[in-house]
C-alpha cells in the first residue's frame, strides 16, 4: 500500500475544534486519536462522532486513519467505530507483538466483510513503544499485509526504559525500526527525537533532517505549526528530483550499450544509486499527485 506520508497530524477525536480545522492544516494524512488524547470516560462520545469527524478531515484528499487503545477490549470498541467508508487506515498504539497485528487485522476483515467493505482496503501502522517490544520490531513489521508503516513511541520507550527522550539517546532503537521496516519492505516512519516541544521548529528540523538520513520517510505532528517543517524535509529537493532525473536517464543509455554501472557527474552509479534516484522520483510523483487532488476539492 503507497500512501504518501510525510507528515500525520494527530488530532484528539474529543475536540470538536481541532477536528473542523485538522483539513486546512497541509497534512498528508489526519490521524483522530482514540487513544491517549481523549479521557476514558469520554471515549464513547468520541466513537460516537468518528463517522462525522473521518468526512471532515479528509474533505481536502487527505487520508484519514484512526489511532486506537491498547487494551484489548477498549481495541475491539474502536475497531467497531472505525471500520467504516473514508477511513484509510488504523493505526496500532503500543505494537507488542506479530500476533497482536494479526488478532487486530483479522478483526477489522471480519467487520469489512460485515459492512461490504473491501477486504484488506483499510491498512495498518504499528507503533513499537516498549523495551520488549522494540525487540519484536522485525516480526511485527513483517507481520500482516495490511501494515504499510511502522514508528517508534520515543516518549513511551524513554518511559520505560528510564532515559531522557534524547536524540543521542534515541538513535539506536529509531535506527532498529528503519531496518525493521526496510526488511519487511514497508515505511519507517519518524525522525530523532519528539513531537513533545511543539514550540522548537528549528529543533523539529533538524531532528527530521537527521531522521530522513537515516531512512526515515515521515513523521508525526500534534501541532499544525510542525505540519510544514515535515512537508518540506521529507520532500526532495529539486536539485535532488533533477539528480535523479539524470542518473534514471544515464542508466537508460547505459543499459542500452550492455553496462550496468556507469559514471554520472563523476561518481560511480549502480544499482543501489539508481533504486534510490527511482525512489526519490516516486515520492516527487505522488507529492505532484497530492497537490492535484487538494487542488480539485
């Protein structure tokens, strides 16, 4: 499943005001959060008003998922609320296991089949946010079809593993979930450090400009201010897009006369330079295609 990601902006499904602006933010996708931004008691209000609130976020093109609880049976209440027309994706808070995906996946085909949804139509993201979890992060992202991403809650392992919430101290376990994902052939999604200081935009900046040199390829925001600091570091630049553009065509010639490495601006290029140069004009397309869709509504 390729959906464009470059920035999520997580919006608490109990507050009205948030949700009737969450679509003029600039966002790729809108996640309404079930989870730790709405108080117990006020989750079934939240449940309630979902289908209302999935139409009015993703009335500019943007995809809409949903962010639900850990508990098990809190889990199955949102899952009820969330399966529905317009929602593009769940996304699993507190990932522990393979089995956890599966049980979650298994549940939301059944309600698909249910509502005459299409099976499979609505993907998942994990969110790894434990020590013992961290260390399932392989299996979790290989665990389902429907997962297309995977992050790390760095607030919640910094909890749990008793250290500060640090880009030092965060470069190990985000750099596990990068090749956790790129081996299950799915996107990592963060940047080092914390969407906790919304104020500090030139921090966020860095963090993300850290986090996309090491694979990452989107990140979250809680705030609309952090929205276009990850629209613009996770896109390519157009000296990066017209790079590209140029190595897929040296290659083009290069194949032609029978050579599967070629020199390009000085610089040896081959096979891994070259999945990278098509990488970047992929993600250059569908931001193109984003800005059609947003254009047209």
């Amino acid at each position: 499943m390729r959906m464009l990601r470059r920035s999520s902006l997580t919006v608490p499904l109990s507050s009205d005001r948030f949700i009737a602006k969450a679509h003029l933010r600039g966002a790729d996708t809108i996640t309404l959060d079930l989870e730790d931004g709405v108080t117990l008691s006020a989750k079934p209000a939240a449940r309630a008003a979902l289908r209302d609130a999935a139409a009015s976020a993703g009335q500019r093109g943007a995809g809409v998922g949903i962010r639900i609880n850990r508990p098990l049976r809190m889990a199955i209440a949102d899952l009820e609320a969330a399966v529905i027309p317009g929602i593009a994706y769940i996304s699993i808070a507190k990932a522990e296991s393979a089995d956890h995906v599966r049980l979650l996946s298994e549940t939301i085909l059944e309600l698909e089949e249910e509502r005459g949804l299409p099976p499979g139509g609505i993907g998942l993201t994990a969110a790894v946010e434990s020590a013992a979890a961290l260390y399932n992060a392989r299996e979790i992202a290989a665990a389902d079809p429907r997962l297309f991403g995977i992050g790390l809650g760095a607030e919640d392992i910094a909890a749990d593993c008793r250290m500060e919430p640090a880009a030092d101290a965060l470069a190990l376990p985000k750099q596990m979930i990068v090749f956790a994902a790129r081996a299950a052939g799915i996107e990592p999604f963060g940047y080092v450090g914390t969407v906790a200081d919304y104020t500090d935009l030139d921090g966020l900046r860095e963090a993300v400009r850290r986090g996309r040199r090491m694979g990452f390829s989107g990140g979250s925001a809680i705030h609309p201010d952090q929205i276009p600091v990850l629209n613009e570091e996770f896109s390519p630049t157009p000296a990066e897009i017209d790079r590209a553009q140029g190595i897929v065509a040296a290659n083009e010639d290069a194949v032609a006369q029978g050579r599967g490495a070629f020199s390009y601006e000085g610089k040896m290029i081959d096979r891994p330079v070259l999945a990278r140069a098509l990488a970047t004009l992929a993600t250059a397309k569908a931001i193109a295609a984003a800005h059609d869709r947003e254009n047209k509504c």
